[in-house]
C-alpha cells in the first residue's frame, strides 16, 4: 500500500521556482518512491556502484552527461557523491532554470561539514519523516495552521472532521512510522525489521560518513539515548556511564543527528540569545524506533511513548504547514515544565502538556497558566492532550483536548 505524503505539495512548489529542491530524511522513510513521481526519467542512485564511481571520478562530466534527461534528473542518496555539488553549482549559474534538479539524502546535508558547498541561492531543502498518522488516515489536518491564523474557535472546525478511534494512535505509537515496519501485523517482524536497519545504519550509513571506533559503543549509547528519551542531554554522565570518551559521546551523537535519527529540542526563553545556551532533550524520530532500542511496552511506558509520539506528529505537521512554527519545550529554575512550546514568527505562543491518562484535573494546567500569565500577550492558547474523548474548557484559551481530535 502506498500512503500519501503531504509534503508533495511543498516539492512541487519549490520545483516551480527553485533550480534544485533537496529532500532530506532517514534511510527507508519513503524518499526515493515519492520523488520518482515527479519526473518521467529514471533516476540516478548513488547507492548504485557504478553511478557512484562514475560521479566520483569525474564529477563535472558525470553532470554534463545527464543534463539532456528531462526535468526534474532525480539524483538519489548524494551524500555518498558530495563531489558532485559543485559542479551542480557551476551548472545552475551557468543555465539557471526552476525544477532542473530533485536530489534526496539520507544525512542532513545543511549539517554535514564534508558538503562542499551548501548551494545557497539555488536550493530548497525539505525533509521527510516516518509516516504520520494523518497521512496513514489518509485525513490531512492543518490545525496547526488555523490556531495561529485565526484562534481556537476555528480549530474546532478542524480538528472535529474526522475523530480515529484511540486504538489506531496506539498501534501507531508501538509500531512507527517507517512504512515497511508498519505493514508488519506481527510484531516479531516488526522487531526483526527494526533490527536489520539498526545494523545496516551502523554497518553501513554511519561508517560511510564518518569513521567510528567502535560500533558496539554506538548501539549502546543509542539503547542509553532511547531510555532517557525526552530528558535533558547530559554529554559527561552518558560519557561515565558508557566509559567513553566525552568527545566520542558527542560526536556519535552528531552522527545521529546528521542521519535524521534523532532530533535535539532546545527549550523556549524570551530571551532568545539563552536559548542556544541551555540544556536541550533529545528525541528520536519514531516510536517504533525507540520503543525497539528500549524494549518499551505501552503499558508501562505508556507516558514516555505518548509524549514522544506528540514530539513526532508536531515535527511532520510543522513540516507542511504554512507557517512552520518553532518548536521548544519550557523549564524554569523552580521547577516549572511544558512539554512542547509551539512560536510563530511574530512571536505567538501555543502551549502543549501531555498526559497519558483518560481524565484530566486543573493541577495538570497549572505550568501551562504559569506561562500564561508570564506572557499574557504572546500567549494564544494552552492544551492538555490526553487520552479522553471530551473537550474540555479549564479556563481562558485552556482546554482538555482528546490526542485523536488533533491528527
């Protein structure tokens, strides 16, 4: 079965007015089966070994030799041929035209520093996540977009079209979002299949990137990651625990950022100069993935799992909204926490709790009113998602609201 990807629409906008459009995003989320619909040539994959050396040994000619292919020349994996980018760059300035060029990678290039050249100007990044379960519903939602637009009011007029029953959102958590595991019904294939691509990423993609000492220290500190999921990153105690080097924690940490594997959530402060200074978490970009390295079952990690798929359905609907809103979490010095902190460009703030429980008291909104009343003119509105089937008012712009009314 082939889901639909609402990121489509953004590709075919920028192939419209931009000479090369990249999409980024980890190995086996569906890249090279969503581009292949935008040309009618056949693409060029670096994972293939003569592409490769042809790219590699001569870069230049390689380019010149498939420019006759009509637009847009998909070009699949280039993190293994960056060679290729500045000719790429030379071509584009030489002839610039929109859509010449649709590029995907498994690394996120903008962060890679062996990238050559960033081709500033003339490209449009993207990125592709794990299905989301609005796209498997096939049911695309834009709540996010008409709650900075327009108000709360109107997102009821969203979020109350189409209601999956709670059974689909935790069969969504347990399984993920990578499309071949999520085909699997037997979870003992799931598993098999999240085993494979753990060991082809560290047997393969990581060690194409970068040299790593010791690949057994990799998987260890992914497992340490995946059970401190959602925790402030602390580089030294995962270094003592691991009895391993502080600077090989830190890189191989890098190393999974570059792969989209994991995701760094820097808190929120009105400050925005302090924002780059304090402590972030750390996410991965699946359930299924973490829930796999952590050996995680629903039930007794039912909060873990549910604050961590919140984190992943907020990446993927910011990824196609119009607005792109920032994402953050909020922590003061005496203890106060939210979750998620959603802020658009004018400085707007939606606030986020989640709880993995069927009911809801008004202590669960006590940071959210904190927030509230530190930002009273910033502030658009505050939820706690949980598991219920009621919305419910707790106050001016405060409501309960059910995890399924919003994706």
């Amino acid at each position: 079965m082939t889901y639909p990807r609402f990121c489509r629409s953004s590709i075919q906008e920028a192939l419209q007015d931009t000479p090369i459009t990249i999409l980024t995003g980890a190995r086996q989320t569906g890249k090279s089966t969503l581009v292949s619909t935008f040309s009618k040539s056949s693409p060029f994959t670096f994972d293939d070994w003569s592409t490769l050396q042809s790219a590699k040994s001569d870069p230049e000619g390689f380019i010149q030799g498939i420019i006759k292919n009509p637009w847009p020349i998909i070009l699949d994996e280039v993190q293994h041929a960056p060679e290729i980018f500045l000719p790429l760059k030379k071509l584009v300035d030489q002839n610039r035209q929109s859509g010449m060029f649709l590029l995907t990678g498994s690394a996120n290039l903008l962060n890679w520093e062996q990238l050559p050249d960033s081709l500033a100007g003339r490209v449009e990044y993207m990125t592709l996540y794990p299905l989301s379960l609005a796209e498997i519903l096939e049911h695309k939602t834009s709540w996010i977009d008409e709650l900075f637009n327009n108000g709360y009011v109107n997102v009821l007029n969203v979020v109350l079209l189409k209601k999956p029953g709670l059974s689909s959102v935790e069969k969504m958590i347990m399984r993920g979002g990578y499309p071949e595991a999520f085909r699997r019904d037997n979870p003992a294939r799931r598993e098999a299949w999240y085993s494979s691509y753990i060991k082809a990423l560290i047997e393969r993609d990581i060690r194409n990137l970068e040299a790593i000492e010791n690949p057994l220290n990799l998987h260890q500190l992914m497992i340490h990651l995946a059970l401190n999921v959602g925790s402030t990153l602390n580089f030294s105690n995962l270094a003592l625990k691991l009895q391993i080097s502080l600077p090989t924690v830190r890189k191989y940490v890098r190393l999974l950022e570059l792969l989209c594997l994991c995701h760094e959530l820097r808190p929120w402060h009105q400050n925005i100069g302090k924002r780059l200074i304090k402590t972030s978490k750390l996410y991965f970009n699946d359930t299924g993935f973490v829930q796999h390295l952590g050996n995680f079952n629903h039930t007794t990690h039912s909060g873990i799992l549910t604050e961590h798929f919140i984190f992943n359905e907020l990446q993927k609907q910011i990824s196609w909204s119009q607005i792109k809103p920032q994402l953050y979490f909020w922590r003061t010095s005496n203890g106060r926490e939210i979750d998620f902190i959603l802020e658009d460009k004018k400085g707007q703030i939606v606030g986020i709790e989640v709880k993995a429980s069927s009911s809801v008291s008004a202590s669960d909104f006590s940071h959210l009113k904190a927030l509230q009343q530190d930002i009273p003119n910033q502030f658009i509105a505050g939820y706690v998602v949980y598991k219920g089937e009621k919305l419910l008012p707790f106050g001016p712009n405060l409501y309960a609201v059910p995890i399924t009314w919003l994706f």
